[in-house]
C-alpha cells in the first residue's frame, strides 16, 4: 500500500472510532496521524493532506481543551 492510501485509510479509520470511542483514543488517533505524516507532507504538491493533517491538529486541541 502506498503512502496516500496508507494516510487516506487512517484517516478513514478515525472516523468510524471516533463515534464510540473515548476522547482520549480519539486524541491519539488524531496525534498519530499528525506525527506520522506532518513531516512528510509538502502543502504545494498536496494540499489535501495538509489540509486534513491541520484539521487532525487543530481538532486534537480543541479535544484535550474540552477534557482537561
């Protein structure tokens, strides 16, 4: 599997656990996500996945602000 469809199918399974799981599982799926593909993403060749990685980031926030 390459690396798109490696990102694109994280990003599919945080969305059916985030339902039932806890914030703070849904946290780390989140984090993991940002950690495991901020680095290798370069917004001019994929904005897509810039976008969905600062949306992961910015949602992470708002999640430990809400539990904390």
């Amino acid at each position: 599997m390459d690396s798109s469809n490696h990102f694109w199918n994280q990003l599919l399974q945080l969305t059916e656990m985030s339902e039932a799981a806890p914030i703070d599982e849904v946290c780390a799926a989140l984090l993991g996500i940002e950690e495991g593909f901020s680095g290798s993403v370069d917004p001019a060749d994929e904005f897509e996945k810039y976008v969905a990685i600062s949306l992961c980031r910015q949602m992470r926030q708002v999640l430990e602000r809400k539990a904390g």
